[in-house]
C-alpha cells in the first residue's frame, strides 16, 4: 500500500486504461440499460457494481494468495484507486492560471474539480471552489480508500472506489437521480463515515494548532448538508484561518452552504497551501494505513495459528 501510495504521489494516474475510468464506462452502460426512476432499481444498481468490484478483487487475492506477486498486486490496486498527485496538479494549474488573470482558463479548469456551475465565479469564489474540493478529495480520493484498504485488502481498495465513483455518477440530487440514486449517494456516507473524521484528525495533527483545529471541525462539521464533507472542509478551514462556504450554483439549483471556519476569504495564493496540507495528510495517511494493515494482517494470522491447538485441545478433552 505504501508503495501504491509513492507511485501515486510522483507519477499520479494512469495515462491510459484508467481502471475506474473502465468502471465508470460499465456502470453507466448498466445505467443505460437499467435505469428507472425507483429506488428499488437504484438499490440492484449499487450493490451490483459494488458487489462486482469487491468481487474483482476477492478473486485477485485468492489468486496470489501469499505469493510474490501479492504485494505487487496491492501496489497497483492502490496506485489505480488514489488521486494525491492529481489533486495537487488541479490546484497549482488553478492557482498559476488565476495568477496569471485568465479567469476564463481558470473557470474551465475548474470543471475538472467540481460539479458547479463556474460560469458567473470571481477569483475568490473559484479559488473557494476548488479548495473545498482538495479538503474533500482529501477525504475520498487519499484517506478513505487507503482505510479500507488497510482493514480489507484488494476489495477494499476497489469496493470503495467503486462506491465513490457511483456516488460521483448517480449520487447527486436531481430528478433523474433523486430515486435512482439514492442507494449510491447513502452507501458512500456509510463508507465515508470514519474516514472523514480520520481526515479531520489528521488534518489536526498535521496543522499548528491540532486542539483548536479539531475544536473547530467537530463544531462545523455537522453544518454541511453532508454528513462527512463539513469535517474534511472545516478541518482545513481552521488549519488555514479560511472561512469556507456559502452560495453555489448547480445548474438550476442554488444553494446557499453554511460557513465554516472563523478565517478570512479563501484567496488564490492559499491554493499551493491547501496542496501541501493534502499532502501531508496523505502521508500521515499512508503510514497509519499501512501499519494498520500490518497489525491486522499478524493478528489474523495469529489467530489462525491458535485455532488448531484450541481444536487439538478439545478433542483430547472429548477422548
């Protein structure tokens, strides 16, 4: 996992046959030939790309076993599942390009971080937008599925990226996808549900004032409409004095998100800042990800050591 993570971090994702490019493409051709406005519909939907996904990786494993190619195999299932180097690349090719005055360059670019409408955004509000979005992806795109990797292998890493993804597909309000979607948009709170508040720990630990960063992001947190989103977002608002929040456009809808952080306005130049506060929380995250697994991965091996004593114990009982 730790070298999956490196890779990622210098080379950032694959030019080519992205995999969760690859699942995207199945998933909204199973959309297209499935959908229906109902949620029972949507449930079927999840459960069959994530189940698919987990699948894919439970068969990976049990391929390799504890061969050689294992960890290898590991590497390239997080490599594959991450975005470290591609969050830092979005936000320092915003911030030189609204350095450089092109607003219209920067709005475009923009689009490739978030899903609102960039249209009408000043510098301020695209530099808002897109550092809300590297606190987020903090989360989803680097912690979370570094977790879930730790506590369940390759499934893990592609469960919850398949999870993320079908969220970021069908998993937004609106009326195709307000019943469609819902089973996607619940499941990836589920399985955001510790990362985040991991993000905002880590975001703590990694900031000047770890106390009253962690103060701030539990009293914010729960003020997003998103049950995870507020903590990575508020922990990062206090580890850089920002305010973050307030009004977005997302094609028809409005809607006015409520302020987290006592800071100032986010300004370009805090842009290279938030990079390098993801950055750090992505190695915190490495490290604490992989000694995890280690500790899991020797606990269930010792457990599974004990069990034939146990048994040689109660059948010489029985006897």
């Amino acid at each position: 996992m730790a070298a999956g993570a490196a890779v990622d971090a210098l080379v950032g994702d694959p030019r080519r046959a992205h995999p969760v490019a690859a699942f995207g493409t199945l998933a909204a051709a199973a959309e297209a030939r499935y959908w229906a406005d109902s949620r029972a519909r949507g449930v079927a939907h999840a459960l069959a790309c994530v189940g698919a996904a987990v699948a894919l990786g439970g068969c990976a494993e049990r391929v390799t076993g504890a061969r050689r190619g294992y960890p290898v195999l590991v590497a390239l299932a997080t490599w594959s599942v991450l975005g470290a180097r591609t969050l830092r690349v979005e936000a320092e090719a915003l911030h030189g390009l609204l350095c450089d005055g092109d607003l219209a360059g920067a709005r475009e670019r923009l689009t490739h971080l978030v899903g609102r409408d960039p249209s009408q955004l000043d510098a301020g509000e695209i530099s808002r937008a897109a550092l809300e979005s590297v606190a987020e992806n903090t989360c989803d795109a680097i912690v979370a599925p570094l977790l879930w990797g730790a506590i369940a292998g390759i499934p893990g890493l592609l469960g919850y990226r398949a999870v993320n993804t079908l969220d970021a597909m069908v998993g937004h309000r609106s009326p195709r996808y307000q019943n469609f979607g819902w089973a996607s948009a619940r499941l990836d709170d589920l399985a955001n549900l510790a990362p985040a508040r991991l993000t905002a720990a880590l975001v703590a630990a990694s900031g000047p004032r770890p106390v009253t960063i962690w103060r701030l992001a539990r009293r914010d947190g729960a003020r997003h409409p998103s049950p995870n989103s507020g903590w990575s977002e508020a922990a990062f608002a206090a580890a850089l004095g920002l305010r973050l929040g307030g009004r977005n456009v997302y094609g028809d809808r409005v809607e006015h998100r409520p302020l987290l952080g006592d800071g100032r306005p986010v300004r370009p130049d805090d842009l290279p800042r938030a990079a390098r506060l993801s950055a750090r929380v992505g190695a915190a995250a490495t490290a604490a990800s992989a000694l995890a697994a280690i500790l899991l991965r020797r606990r269930g091996r010792a457990g599974r050591a004990a069990r034939p004593s146990e048994y040689r114990s109660e059948s010489r009982t029985a006897a």
